[in-house]
C-alpha cells in the first residue's frame, strides 16, 4: 500500500474486460445478458461498471444466492468505532484470497475520513465482491494520497489484537477478565484446525491518538499480542486488517467478516488502558518467557532434568547441556526474574545435578562470564532485581491509655506545617496530566529548600530535598527550572539543599533502591535529607515477584511497604516521602463528592498515606486549580484556590469566588469585558476621524449599535471606565474647532488617542512621525470621590492603584 497505482486506462478494452467480468458473475442467473454491444437492444444502464480510481458506483449490490454479500450497516459501524473520530486519509486496499483458482493485482485507493466514509466503503465493498477480493484497511488515517507507512499514520483511535491460533473463546474471555469489554468483536472469517472463528478484538480510544502516542498504541497492540498468543504483526501501525462487513474469499470459502459483538460507546483512555494492558498477566497456555530452543540445539525444559554424560554418550553433550542450562539462567538473571546470587546457584545446581563429571567450577565461572558479556551486548543492560523485606521490629510496642494521656513530651516538629509532612509520613500528591502537577511541585520544593513558606504551607528551616524524577530528561529539567518564575532569593538560598536526577530508566526494585540509597548519601554526605520525593509512581513501580500493576491492592502494599519503606529506613526513618501520582477520569459530581477516589490505581494507597492532595482544574475553562487537602496526622485543611499570577503560584481569596450560577457570572463578565474593550476602540477611531464625544453624546450616538445596549447602559459603562482609569477627559479643544462643553467632565480621551488624520512630520529630518495629533488627558475621574481632578502630568497614562491596565 505504499505505492499509488496508476488509474487504468478508460479504453475499449477496459470497457470490455470489466462487462466481460460482469457476464462472468452473473451467466447462471442471467444467461442471455449481452457484452458491450453499441447494437444491442439492451440498454447499456443494465450494465454494471465500477472503475475504483474515478469514482464509486453507486449501482444495489449484485445478489448472490450461493454466498454473503457485503453488509452496509456492518461497515458502517466498523468505520464509526475504528475512524469516527479521526480526520484525514484512510487507506484502503483490497486483493485476491488465495486458493480461488484466480489472480488479481491489489487495488488501492484512500478514502476521506469524513460522514460519507460508511457510503464509500460499501461501494468499495461492493465492488471488490464482484471480483473475489478482500477489503482491508490500515485502521489510522494519513495526510497525503498514496502514503500508508508506518511513519505516514498520523491518527489511530483504536488498539486491535487479532487471535488466530489456539483456544480462541478462552483467550477473548482472559482479554475481556482483565481489559474490560471490547467496543467490538470481529470474526474475520477464517477457521483454525480446532474449528474456532478466528477474531479481532477491538479497543476504542476516547480520542485519536498523534504524535508519540502512536507509538503507545502499537506497543499495546505488540504487548496484548504477545500475552494473548496473537498476531505480533500488528506491532506495526501500517498493519491492514479487513473490513467488517466485507466478503471473505479463501480455499473456495465465501463467508462475510461479522461483527459478533458491538459496544461502540465503549471507549477506554489510553493512559488508564496502558495500565490495564501493563497489569494484564499472558493468557492460560502462553509464555512471555523466551524460547531458549533452536531446531539444532536441546530444549531447555529438557536439558535441565536430563543427565549427560561425557564422550556424547547421550542425546547432547555436556557442553551443549551446560550451555543451554547458563544461557537460561543468565536470562532470568538478566529480566530480573532472578537474583545474580540465585542465578549462580541454579547454573552451580545444574552442574551437580546433571553433568557427568561436572564441570570445574573455574570452567563453569569462565563459561558463564562469556555467555553474560555476549547477552548483555546483544540485548543491553540487565534488569537485576534483588529480594527485600520490609524490617520487622524485634519488640512490637504497645502502650496504656494512661501512659499515652500521661506523656506530655513536645510534639514532633512538623516537615512542613501544618501537619501537612510530618516525621516518617508519606503524602502523595494527584493529579491530571497537563494540570501543572510537576511545576507546582518543583516550585513547592524549592521553597521549602530555601526555607520559604509556599501557598501557606512552612517549613522550619531550609530542607534537604532529594527529588527523585522518572519523567524530564536532564536538559529540558534545567530548562524548566529556569522557566519557573522563583524568587531570586529562594534560587539563592537552595542551591545546595535542593538535588534532583535527571530522568530516571530503572525500577525502584530491591536493586534501584539500593542504587537510589547510595546516590541520596552521595549527595548529602553529612545528613540525611528531609524529603525524598519519588515522581512519578508509574515510571518506578515495582510491584514484587509476581510482578502486579498499580492496579493490584497486593502489588501496591508490596511497593510501598517493601520498596518505599525500606528505602526510607535506609535513608532515615524521620525522612519524610513524597509521591507523585496521576488520577483517573471522574465526574465533576464524583471530585465533589470525593476528590480522592481520583487517583490512579490501587485503593490502598489511599489508606497508606498521612497526607492527600489532589490538583485539579474545576473549570476547564478557567486556569485556576484548587488543591484539596486530606490529612491523617492533624486537622482538616480547606481547600485552596490556585493559580500562576506573573508566573508565579499564588493562593487565591476563596471569599472571591462565586458559589451559585458560576457560570452565568463567568459570560456576564466576558461581556462587560468586551463592551470595554468595543467603547475604547470606538473612541480612538472616532478621533481619529475627527470625531470626539462627551459620555452623554457618546450613549446617545451609538445607542444599540455594536452591541452596547441604550444609552443609560453605555453612559454606565463609561462611568465604570473613567472611575478605572481607562477613560479620562480633556475640557478644551478649541484648537481642534470645538467649543467649550458644559459637561462637568469634557471630552472623553483614551491612552494614545490622536485627533485627525494629517501627518505629523519632523521639521528637521522631514519623517513622518505619526497622523493626527496627540490628544493628551487633562481631567480624570477620582476613584474615591467620583469627582473631577487635574492630572498632574498629561503625558504620562497612570491607572488607580490596584486596576490591571
């Protein structure tokens, strides 16, 4: 599909060939249907032609009675779940099944992914029946005709998997037990040798995936493949897959390609599916451990049960069995399905056990050592994943009510007050991607670094902070930490206190902790530091031998008591955590409700942590977030009210916001907004056609017009206007022709208003500097007593305090 074909030549014998075909199809049911024949008597509007590179034929579908026939309401709902979304291209090829006794050159052509999509494809459908060809499409749309690589896709709003071996019906139900409900099902015709319908199993995205999360969606497509035992081809985004509702032809079958399941409002985002695909185990019966096996090597299911002997005695020998055996274990080692230390017991154990006589342990060390530097070239740096526990107190404390009430030592002194990070507490913190979660932290960080308060939360001193981050790569995490609007004196005071990595590729496994252990006391040799915070989750967690999801209750509680918590006890046992979490999609009911059953993945983490926040965006439409806040170790905290004001992050007055019709007041304040803006260009304009206006000839001139409404409403408006500044007044244009004005005020006058259009020129270079003279202010409106003052300096604009200009 890479290549356009050239449009066929319209000639005579196109002509011919296509009603030759059309006979062909249709002899047993109408025999006596005549060729082209410019003679007959048979109207040449009988005759069906369907040329597919200059339009499509719009003819009924020909029956017939001996097989399927494309179905258009099939197709129809196959292009709505695979394309309803996506703008563009969609290319679509179709060609001969193999074993009908006849060739066909591919046809290719690319559809506009518009609301005639469904019309076209049926046409298309139609026609590729007519000639025994299967219809497929890549299921992304392009920008170009003739482009369908993998790097011409520029949408996809789907993830497919296509399951053709094995027990078909076991691996659909271990796809929907752990995925959820497909949007729809397609069996694409064919039969595997158990007789089961070889299917398509489809995901619909809420949005087209662009850009890098096309990749994200070929790499689910390659990961569901590989756990469900199906098609790996589909790793690639140029992979076609047939039409639903098409015909399908092979070794003399004629069947349609059916839709068995429909659940098109079915969608699933991408972020929330990755990680429904990331916790997914393989299917009964399929391995994702590799097959160690070549035709002319043993298997190593074989090799390590099985005794060799020396001088080929057996079926290999020793060395082939040795070899098979470390190349096993060197693999397990090398996923992190093995500690180095087990590895090196199983080779040794298999070499006790199964070599006869064994190797030399010096022989075994060397003959490892070699096979681990070719893994590791061939396939790059191990996973090495080391066992860990939690520490278990030797005596489990325990006190009486009357020796808690009777200790009246001081409380420990918050991290950051109040009680928002205290001693051994861990806080995690939600949100939205794109919501300004990062930034938000990096600039609380920062602050509590330098010992600065931030948004009312204060640390006691300046803070050691170790910001451990999976997410910015180390120049574009400069370049953010200078796009941040800090303090000069907040970047000064933490330039030693605050250290951060670059982004991170490990999981913070037994062995990643103990990397991170090491790294933390590297960069504060003297003492521990008083935070670690860990952004985000996703990207670090490890959840334990059986490999869970965040999903997974059991797989979080191993991450956090046996990772996290281990890693702090190795740090501090004081230090207090911080992690960084994504939320999932709920309504604006449900964050009103309950903004905490926003975050992503397992509820015990919730039940874990001392302190919650979550920052989201109420308004979509309005930048300011509120950040909820649920402590455990201390009061309850209001919500706050946020945004970034001059680049900075500030709290806002809560007393400020509206409580009722939030909405209304939001467009009655765009209105006024524009009213303003459409009376101050009305007046520079108006001047300078050498046109000004007192507040009362103004409303009365342009009363209904631009949509200001009477003149009491633009005489009020006017009113508000000149108490903020953005209108003044000039009592004498006697020089422009106009008499003195009776109005307690004057003229109406805006910032850079000129009179006229003639051109000001300089008397010495003869440049024209400017049209029309300067109309300068020489009253204002006293925002306190509403009465008129002189200004003190005509050329200089001065606003009232606190009036954004």
């Amino acid at each position: 599909m890479t290549d356009t074909p050239e449009d066929p030549p319209d000639t005579s014998k196109v002509r011919k060939d296509a009603d030759m075909a059309h006979d062909e199809d249709h002899k047993d049911d109408c025999p006596q249907t005549p060729s082209d024949d410019t003679s007959s008597e048979t109207p040449k509007e009988n005759l069906v032609h369907f040329n597919p590179w200059r339009d499509f034929n719009d003819a009924a579908p020909q029956i017939d009675v001996f097989g399927d026939e494309p179905d258009p309401g099939r197709i129809a709902e196959f292009m709505d779940v695979v394309f309803g979304y996506c703008d563009g291209l969609i290319p679509v090829r179709s060609f001969i099944d193999k074993g009908q006794g006849f060739d066909g050159r591919p046809h290719n052509i690319w559809i506009e992914a518009d609301s005639s999509v469904a019309d076209k494809m049926t046409t298309f459908a139609n026609w590729a029946a007519r000639e025994g060809a299967a219809v497929y499409v890549i299921p992304g749309t392009v920008a170009e005709p003739g482009q369908a690589k993998a790097d011409d896709v520029q949408q996809m709003q789907t993830v497919v998997v296509d399951i053709d071996t094995g027990d078909i019906a076991a691996k659909r139900a271990h796809l929907e037990r752990h995925l959820g409900p497909p949007s729809m099902v397609v069996e694409s015709g064919g039969v595997t040798p158990e007789g089961q319908h070889k299917a398509h199993v489809w995901w619909k995205l809420t949005e087209p995936a662009e850009g890098s999360d096309i990749a994200r969606v070929t790499r689910l497509r390659g990961d569901i493949a590989a756990k469900a035992g199906g098609d790996m081809h589909f790793r690639s985004a140029h992979q076609p897959i047939r039409v639903a509702g098409s015909v399908y032809y092979k070794n003399t079958l004629k069947t349609q390609v059916r839709i068995v399941a429909l659940n098109a409002e079915m969608e699933r985002d991408l972020g929330e599916f990755t990680e429904a695909v990331t916790d997914m185990p393989p299917a009964p019966g399929v391995s994702l451990q590799p097959d160690f096996a070549a035709p002319d090597k043993p298997a190593v299911d074989d090799v390590l049960v099985t005794p060799v002997r020396e001088s080929a005695q057996d079926d290999w020998s020793r060395f082939e069995g040795a070899s098979a055996a470390i190349g096993y274990f060197i693999r397990m080692v090398h996923e992190g399905r093995m500690s180095k230390d087990e590895g090196w017991e199983g080779i040794c154990g298999y070499n006790a056990a199964m070599l006869r006589p064994q190797w030399t342990v010096e022989r075994l060390k060397r003959e490892s050592e070699r096979l681990w530097a070719r893994h590791v070239d061939k396939y790059g740096p191990p996973l090495v994943r080391l066992d860990s526990a939690a520490p278990v107190p030797d005596e489990m404390p325990a006190f009486t009510l009357g020796a808690l009430l009777d200790d009246t030592s001081p409380m420990p002194e918050d991290i950051i007050a109040p009680r928002v990070l205290t001693p051994g507490g861990l806080l995690v913190l939600g949100g939205a991607p794109k919501v300004g979660k990062s930034d938000l932290l990096i600039s609380w960080l920062v602050h509590m670094a330098a010992g600065q308060p931030f948004l009312g939360f204060t640390p006691p001193r300046p803070l050691r902070i170790f910001y451990l981050q999976a997410e910015i790569q180390y120049h574009y995490l400069r370049e953010r930490l200078r796009q941040i609007a800090l303090p000069p004196e907040v970047l000064a005071a933490a330039r030693d206190t605050f250290v951060a990595t670059p982004k991170l590729k490990m999981l913070l496994d037994a062995e990643g902790s103990m990397q991170v252990a090491t790294a933390v006391r590297r960069a504060f040799p003297d003492a521990p530091p008083d935070i670690l915070c860990v952004d985000p989750i996703r990207n670090l967690f490890d959840g334990g031998p059986d490999g869970g999801g965040e999903n997974d209750n059991t797989a979080m509680m191993f991450f956090l008591k046996d990772r996290v918590e281990v890693l702090r006890d190795h740090i501090d046992p004081d230090c207090g955590v911080i992690l960084v979490h994504h939320t999932r999609k709920l309504s604006k009911h449900q964050v009103k409700e309950d903004p905490f059953l926003a975050l992503s993945g397992a509820s015990a983490l919730r039940g874990f942590y001392t302190t919650g926040l979550i920052l989201h965006r109420p308004d979509e439409e309005n930048p300011q977030r509120k950040l909820e806040i649920e402590l455990r170790n201390g009061p309850a905290l209001e919500p706050k009210i946020v945004d970034k004001v001059n680049g900075e992050w500030v709290e806002l007055n809560p007393m400020n916001e509206r409580l009722v019709r939030q909405e209304t007041g939001a467009k009655h304040d765009a209105e006024r907004d524009r009213k303003r803006d459409v009376i101050l260009r009305l007046l520079f304009d108006e001047a300078a056609e050498g046109r000004v206006y007192t507040s009362t000839q103004f409303g009365a001139g342009f009363e209904n017009q631009h949509g200001l409404g009477s003149e009491f409403t633009i005489r009020q408006r006017i009113n508000v206007l000149a108490s903020k500044g953005f209108v003044k007044f000039r009592r004498d244009l006697a020089e422009h022709g106009f008499p003195a004005t009776k109005s307690h005020f004057g003229y109406l006058c805006v910032e850079g208003m000129r009179f006229g259009r003639d051109p000001v020129v300089d008397p010495e270079t003869g440049e024209v500097l400017a049209e029309g003279e300067l109309v300068l202010p020489s009253h204002f409106k006293c925002p306190h007593s509403g009465r008129a003052r002189e200004v003190e300096n005509p050329a200089v604009w001065v606003f009232p305090e606190g009036v954004d200009e």
